[in-house]
C-alpha cells in the first residue's frame, strides 16, 4: 500500500464528522478555503473578486487571458461547493458528498495547476512593477491554497484501499468528565464500514454491548485501588494505559476476543471538542425536551438526558443522536463564521491530545506517528528527568468539570548528578450550590423534568466526589522517599519503562486538598562541575484546567541557568521540555 502525503487525514476527517467533529462540516470549509479564504489561516470572501480584477488589468495577452477564462471555471466550482454544503441531512448522504467532493477536488486541483503554470509564464518584462507586485500575490495565494488542499489529492486512494478490503474504522467517544488515561470514559463509539461498491455505513453503538461478550479469560486483571469498580479491565475500562498505542492494541484484542471484526483504524475523541464546536456555532436548541445546550453547559445536558434515561432503557443514548443531527445540520454549520474560524487555536487544540488515532497497520500508523496525534509515551534521546501526570477516575461519576488541578515540581540539584524532587498535586473541587442546577437552566423546565433531578441522578453527573487516582510516571531509577495524601497511602509499581507513583485524591465540593511526594532522580551527564537538565513532561490529554511549574535549585556554591523559558512559569499540562545548565 502506498501512502501519498496526508492522504490518511481523511479518516480522521469522515470520523470526527459522523460523530462529535463533522467531516462533512471541516472538509466542505476545506473546499470553500480553495477560494474563500486570503490570510495564513483562511482565504477571504474577496480573493476571487480579487483574482479576477487584477489579472484584468492587466495587459489581455495570452497567457493572461486565458487565465481570466481560468477564474470563471473557478466560480463554478465555487458554486457547486455552496451546494455542497447545503444537502439536507449531511449524516445520512455521506456517500454522495464523498462521491461530489472527489469530482470538486479533482476540478479544484487541476484548475490549481493550471493557474501556476500560467501565471509562471506571465512575461514580468511587459508589465509594470505594480501588476508584478499583484502577480506574486495572485502566486501566493494560490501556493497557500493548494498547500491547504493538497491531503485532499490522495482522497480516492485512501478510500480506494478501505473499499478494496472492507475495512473499518472505529471512533471511541471519550467523555472526559470521567477521566481515564486516554481522555475519558468511552460509554460509546462511532463504527463505519466499507463496502467493494464503494459506499460506507456507519453506526452509533454502546460499548457495554460489546463487552458484556469479552470472555472472562480475555480480561486482565486490574489494580486492587479499582476494584470499587471492577476486578477486571474489558472493554470499556480497556483505555487504562496513557500511552494511546498499548490502549489502542488492547482495545482491538478485546473487540476480537468479543467476536467484533478488526478496525484497520481505531480513533479516539474527547468530548470537549463538542464544546470547542459550540464556541463556534453558538446554542443548540433541543426542542424536543425545551432545553439549550451551550459551551458551558452541554455535557451536563446531554449526561442528564443519558443518566436519567429520558426515553427509556432501552433508547438510553437517543439524545446524543438527537444533538448530533442538531449540531451538524446546515442551518447550524450556517452560523460559523470566517472571522471566528480566523481565531481558532488549531495547533492548541491538538497539543490538549482530544484525537488519537492507532493502527494495527504499520503504513497507516506510521502516518499517524509522523501527524504527532498517537499519544505515545516516551522517554526521549538526553532526558535527565521524565514526568507524566495520568488521572484515572473511580468514583463512577461525572466530577472531573469541576475539578482543577495544579502540579508543581521543585527539584535541586547536586554536584555528583543526583536531584531531590519535591512534587506537589493541588486538586480544587469548585461546584458551587446549585451551580449545576443553574447550568442546566431547571427555573425554565416542567415540573416532570424538575422531577426526574433527583439526588441520585445530580451526584451522578457531578455533584458526587470526585475519587480519582493520580499516577505520575517518572523514570525507572527513582526513588520515592515519602508520599502523604489525605485520601489514603501512596504506592508504587513499575512498568518496562518507568516508576509509577500511585496518589489516591478525594475532594469532595468547594473542598481543596493537596499531595506531596519526595522522590530522587539522578543526572547522568555532565560532571562535578557542571550538569545539563532536561526535564521531559509528557501532555496529559484533555487538562485545559489543569497547570505545571517546575523551579530548579541548586546545592551550596551552584548556580543554573535557564535554557527555556517556560522554567519558574505555570504552564499548561501538554508535551514540553524544561532545559538548564548548572555549574558548580
């Protein structure tokens, strides 16, 4: 199999769109962006207009004019990408935007070609020093347009090779109210199948009815600190390493051992994407139940549509589909505007970790690896301290909203390469009474609504306490010199890789609490009198309220100097390194 640049993007793309990140909605702005958009990020509404007036004027001699005969093409694909984005029901004519978007690309491309090629023949000697001022713009518009379009080329092979084998593609649906160490509890996921005729079905599946298959002996054993839980780790608790590529491997092995078929890809989404979506769109009204789900609120709406079975036992999760069709239907995409898509963190988002993607399949995976979204923890080349904070939820609660952690290394160095670190785990539980109450807007609900409230539900989707285990990796050498936690001992276990801190941490609401550890690293660069420090902290995904500070020191008679500036600083808790020198 032969993989062409991005091309493997798109399986990112059509998952994220069937379920909590439409790709109906992100590949038809793909489209548009091909003559919409005109600064780094976006192309304006106006860059066709301006296309078209400024090869005008200038002197109509081929192969000018054929380049105005170009632009007109260029409008009509315009067009017929509008309409694109208008057809009714996008999640259920997937097949046919898929069957359009090719046909549009294809056009979009070679029109691309053509227009460089063209314009590179422009004689610059028969044209003033405006007009070629206006030819290199012209020029680099189109080179950041083709550069934004470009994965899009290797679209038909892409789908070719998942038709050919009838592959399937898996979206696990984390929801990070309930942590875990990918991202969250995965109650759901998104399973789409395709066919030789080339066409894909797709479908919303709850993951119990899978795992309720998973043989006994197929499940490993889990930690006694989980057995509140379970005895065992299947299929929904199957996420439990941080490192997405063993939880992916073990996710697929319990899908087999199931009798479920293999995904040639498996990827995972946290919720908050849903709330990075409203930020964008604005409300979603759910008339049917007269609720509003906004930013702020949606994930407590839709966990007390879920929690209080609203439709029954057995249409539980109808609601999620419910909103889905809400938030990706066409009068909703309508309300995203250039501007606010112009303010979009792109690269912010992906450093919170809200989309892994594994596969079995070394071609697709090495893709992955190269994008930077498998998660994969590791300790890299000339790192002389490691930590990895990973938050494992055990209440059976929905808490983790409220929930703000703060973490904060200080670590000192001495002479012969040995460092002390003391770490610090602030965890502020900050639900005001009612606060939930008024999020989700009950002064507007009947009195059945009101009704269906109650206290068993509220500490459900997150007035309960938040218990959850914090494990912090750090390198296999350590040693742990004490740990104190209110909320019960600290342990400690090892893996292939690296020393395992376990710091169990209750809060209840408006409660803070705080752990502290003591543990030795040691430096094995450098010498007596001088050594490098490179602190490496892996991200933890889906932490936008969580934050790191880490301050160096030295033993009597040193001296550091910081190589980076984010040293002494809060930081927030996503891939980063820490570099010094220190001299003695």
């Amino acid at each position: 199999m032969k993989l062409r640049g991005k091309a493997f993007f798109v399986i990112l793309l059509l998952s994220i769109a069937v379920g909590f990140f439409s790709w109906y909605a992100t590949q038809i702005k793909q489209m548009k962006a091909v003559f919409l958009h005109a600064s780094q990020a976006e192309i304006s509404v106006e860059t066709l207009d301006f296309l078209v007036g400024e090869v005008s004027n200038l002197p109509q001699i081929w192969p000018i004019s054929a380049v105005k005969s170009d632009l007109v093409l260029a409008q009509s694909i315009l067009s017929d990408s509008r309409k694109l984005q208008k057809i009714e029901e996008p999640l259920n004519n997937l097949n046919k935007i898929f069957e359009q978007l090719l046909v549009l690309n294809s056009k979009t491309q070679e029109l691309l070609n053509r227009l460089q090629y063209k314009i590179a023949l422009i004689p610059r000697v028969f044209i003033s020093s405006e007009q070629q001022k206006s030819l290199s713009a012209i020029e680099e518009k189109l080179a950041l347009v083709k550069q934004r379009t470009a994965f899009l080329s290797g679209l038909e092979t892409t789908l070719n090779y998942l038709y050919s084998h009838e592959s399937r593609v898996i979206l696990l649906l984390q929801n990070t109210n309930e942590p875990r160490p990918t991202g969250g509890f995965m109650g759901s996921f998104i399973q789409i199948d395709f066919k030789k005729d080339k066409t894909f079905a797709w479908k919303f599946r709850d993951v119990y009815s899978i795992d309720r298959k998973v043989p006994m002996s197929a499940q490993s054993d889990a930690p006694e600190w989980f057995y509140g839980l379970s005895h065992k780790i299947s299929l929904r608790d199957a996420n439990f390493h941080p490192d997405f590529v063993q939880s992916g491997a073990e996710i697929i092995r319990l899908m087999e051992a199931a009798g479920e078929k293999s995904p040639e890809i498996l990827g995972a989404i946290n919720l908050d994407v849903v709330g990075e979506i409203l930020d964008l769109t604005g409300p979603i009204p759910l008339k049917k139940w007269d609720l509003v789900l906004n930013s702020a609120n949606y994930d407590l709406v839709l966990q007390f549509l879920v929690e209080g079975k609203v439709l029954g036992r057995f249409n539980v999760k109808e609601p999620v589909l419910l909103f889905v069709k809400e938030l990706f239907s066409p009068a909703t995409l309508s309300r995203i505007s250039v501007e606010e898509l112009k303010k979009f963190d792109y690269e912010g988002f992906l450093k919170q970790k809200n989309i892994q993607l594994y596969s079995p399949n070394s071609a697709f995976q090495t893709l992955f690896v190269d994008w930077g979204i498998t998660n994969q923890m590791q300790m890299k080349n000339e790192v002389d301290n490691f930590i990895k904070f990973d938050f494992v939820s055990i209440g059976a609660n929905k808490s983790e909203k409220f929930v703000w952690t703060k973490t904060r290394l200080d670590s000192t160095i001495f002479a012969d390469g040995k460092v002390e670190n003391v770490l610090k785990i602030t965890r502020n539980n900050m639900l005001r009474p009612q606060e939930i109450q008024d999020l989700l807007g009950i002064n507007k609900w009947s009195d059945n609504m009101k009704d269906l409230l109650n206290d068993e539900l509220l500490w459900k989707i997150g007035q309960g306490q938040n218990r959850t285990m914090v494990r912090v990796f750090v390198p296999k050498d350590a040693q742990l010199a004490f740990g104190d936690s209110v909320s019960g001992t600290v342990t400690e276990v090892e893996d292939e890789q690296f020393k395992i801190f376990e710091v169990p941490m209750f809060v209840s609401p408006g409660e803070k609490i705080t752990a502290t550890l003591k543990y030795y690293t040691n430096i094995k660069r450098g010498s007596l009198n001088w050594r490098p420090y490179n602190l490496q902290m892996v991200g933890t995904p889906a932490k936008s309220k969580g934050s790191f500070m880490t301050t160096i020191d030295t033993d009597t008679g040193g001296k550091f100097s910081a190589e980076t500036f984010n040293v002494g600083r809060p930081v927030q808790l996503v891939d980063q390194f820490f570099k010094a020198v220190v001299e003695f």
